[in-house]
C-alpha cells in the first residue's frame, strides 16, 4: 500500500512539529510500539523503520479504536522543513519521505522573490494596464495573453522586448505562462457589465455569456502557479456576482490574502472621467491595503483638449450628418418615452463621460461642443484623458483599445503602492 498525505507543519514549543496520525500506518510497518529513525536530509525528512530508532510510534484512543501516531517536534530534525507552508507526506512499506509540496515550492520562492517582480498580464488588449506596469519601476513585464489579432500586435510594437501570447486563455496551460511573479489581469467585462447583461439577457447569469467564464481559467493560472501578488479589475457589478465572488473565496481558500476596493476616480483619484472599477488585489503576504490619495479633480476638460482651432470646422463638419441622424434617432425613441441621448463637452466642462469602446461609431457621447458644431475627440485627447499612448494610427482601433482599458494613471498609483508593500517584505 502507498500512502499519501499533504498538511502543515504544526508547532510546539516554538518547534516545527510533525503529526502523522492514520491507520494506514500500520500497513506500511509503522505499527503502534515500532521504532524508527528520522533522517535530515535536503529539504526533506525520510522516517525509516528501525529496532534501534529513538523514536517510537505512539497512539491515542478514537472511538474504542487505537490510531497510530507519528509525533516529531524537533528544530534540528525538521528545520528543512520548517520555511514551507505544506508538507508532502509520501510512504511505502518501512519507509516515509517528507518533503515540501509543490504548492509550498511556488510559495517560498514567491515569497524569497526581489524587485523588479516579473508580471505577466492576461486580457492584454492593447496595453492600457501594460503602461502602468511599464510605469511602475517595482515590476518587470515578460510577457501579455491576447486573443485579438490587432490588439495584439498594439501591445507587442509598444513593448517589443516582452511576449505577447495570442490565444484564447481557456486552451492554455498554466505551464504555458512564462515564469512570473506577479499577474495581472483585466478580466473582460461585456458579460458582467449592466450593458452586457441586458444584451445578451444575461440577468442572474453573466457567468453563462461567451466571456461570463473566464475567471474560471484565471483560478487554474493563479492556483498553479502562486505568484507573489494578483491584480484584477472589473466592473463593479462584477464583485457581486457569483464569479466575482467565487475567484475571491477561492484565492483565500489556497492562501492569499485580498484586499477589494471599488474604486471612484473622479472623488478619490484625481481623474476627468467618473469611470468606476472593482479592484482585487491577493497578496501571499499579509497586511496590503489599497489607500486611494482622496483627491477630488479640480480641473476642466481644457487640461485634455486641444485649444480652439481651424481643425474644428472641419472635425465638426466630417460628422455633422452623423450627428442629425443620431438627434433624429434619439428623438423617435424619446417620443416612445425611451431615454436615449448622449453627452457632450466643452473646456469649461469639470467632468468627463466615460470613453466607450464604439465611441469610433458616433453613437454615443462625449462629444466636443465647438462654434461650427460638435466634433469627437481626438485620439491624442483621448489617449490624454486615459493616461496611456497607443501605438496605433488607426483612430477605431485605438479607441476601441481605449474606450475597453484601463484608467493608466490610477493603476500606475495602485502598482507602486502594491511595488512599495512586496518590496518591504521582510
């Protein structure tokens, strides 16, 4: 018979303690009374049965029936041990190897791990959550996971010395990431987004939807793997959702310590654009809190938009049948009492609507108020309001890119304080 088991370490008296209790005992030779030695040896402890051992099986009483007990506390014998969080208890007929799971391999060395950590990002796109890595002196990106041909090829031209892995993450293995110590992902929102869910009727189910799924993959990475740290964002609905919730109790349970938040950028982070997000961050390590700097914007669009200037006229006049077609729309479903419209701005405006993906399409606002009519906004302005450059002329492209990321000036903030807490590790 072949016995195998996976534990802690307990302790006693300030000592690694080593406690084997089962019938199963008994078929490998380690009968109550039995003698046995334990043998030290590089990260592992082998018992072997011997007449002349110092130590002997014990046993306690456990419903009129006597268990076998293997009882060590010893610092000198189980020293090896002691720096791993959950021991492989592998026997055969006479003989017991103790060694480090490899959960407890992946651990320790996340844990022993020095900046600048290796991160890799899953749900790469086109690189808005890879500026804030870039950006963040703590983390070292090696490599990004995207399934969108284009996109892939905006994040591999703005960070050419990293891989970008296209592929679907549900046909990789764990094995198939490079080594890394940190991984971030920005799990795609259009099952779990109110818009999403009213779509594609996906009410009460969101985890049912064609991406709905994919934190599943997620789960597999990080429990295969244990990287130091995890950050993950959302929308907000999604912290509630049987997803949201299922990834957090699920890293808790295989050892990380999460600390959620959902985050307000126009009152807490300084941003134009009330873009809000869920956010998880899993440490191995206890004791990270995300502090937001509380900082309200106090400026106007002006700081992101171009001054006033010929283009207008022009930008105005390109979309200007775009425009009326859309007020006509909006007014026949305004007349069925639908509440259809969309957003404009000036410079004097304080706050800036969310930039969506099909922005491109003129279907949506925010749209920019000039003397000759109303123009969108500019990829640079864009890319501005965003705080991350694209490397793609292509204007949908990059706003598709933009309108689906990341706010890269309130991650870069979020990994320099997670970079400053693994850094002051001890």
């Amino acid at each position: 018979m072949k016995f195998l088991a996976f534990q802690s370490l307990s302790e006693n008296r300030q000592s690694p303690r080593l406690w084997i209790e089962s019938l199963r005992l008994e078929s490998l030779g380690f009968t109550i009374g039995r003698g046995f030695t334990v043998e030290p040896r590089p990260n592992m402890v082998r018992l072997r049965l011997s007449n002349l051992g110092g130590n002997h099986v014990s046993s306690r009483t456990s419903g009129r029936q006597k268990r076998p007990i293997i009882d060590i506390a010893h610092r000198d014998l189980l020293g090896a041990l002691s720096d791993f969080v959950e021991i492989k208890i592998a026997g055969s007929f006479r003989q017991i190897d103790v060694t480090p799971s490899m959960r407890a391999f992946h651990i320790l060395r996340g844990l022993r791990s020095k900046p600048p950590f290796k991160t890799v990002e899953v749900f790469a796109g086109g690189g808005t959550l890879s500026a804030a890595i870039k950006a963040s002196p703590g983390f070292e990106l090696v490599a990004g996971i995207e399934i969108e041909p284009k996109y892939a090829d905006v994040w591999q031209r703005a960070h050419p010395e990293a891989t970008i892995v296209q592929a679907d993450v549900r046909r990789l293995h764990p094995t198939d990431l490079p080594e890394h110590e940190v991984l971030v992902a920005s799990i795609p929102c259009t099952s779990h987004s109110m818009l999403g869910r009213a779509k594609k009727s996906l009410a009460g189910k969101p985890e049912l939807g064609d991406t709905g799924d994919l934190y599943l993959s997620i789960c597999e990475f990080v429990a295969h793997r244990l990287p130091l740290a995890c950050v993950f964002e959302n929308v907000p609905s999604f912290a509630n959702s049987l997803a949201g919730r299922s990834l957090v109790h699920h890293l808790r349970n295989i050892g990380y310590h999460v600390e959620e938040a959902l985050l307000d950028p126009f009152n807490d982070w300084n941003e134009p654009q009330d873009r809000r997000r869920w956010v998880m961050v899993a440490t191995l390590s206890p004791g990270f809190t995300l502090r937001p700097p509380g900082t309200r914007y106090g400026g106007t669009a002006a700081d992101f938009l171009d001054a006033p200037n010929e283009q207008d006229a022009v930008d105005a006049e390109r979309i200007a049948g775009s425009i009326d077609a859309l007020r006509r729309h909006n007014r026949r479903h305004a007349a069925l009492g639908h509440g259809f419209g969309f957003t404009t701005i000036n410079h004097d405006s304080v706050k800036i609507p969310t930039l969506v993906r099909s922005y491109h399409k003129i279907n949506t606002g925010p749209f920019v108020e000039t003397p000759s009519g109303l123009r969108l906004l500019r990829k640079h302005e864009a890319e501005r309001i965003m705080g991350s450059r694209i490397s793609c002329d292509h204007y949908a492209t990059a706003i598709e890119i933009l309108g689906q990321g990341v706010q890269t000036r309130v991650f870069r903030e979020i990994l320099a304080q997670l970079g400053r807490f693994l850094s002051a590790r001890d």
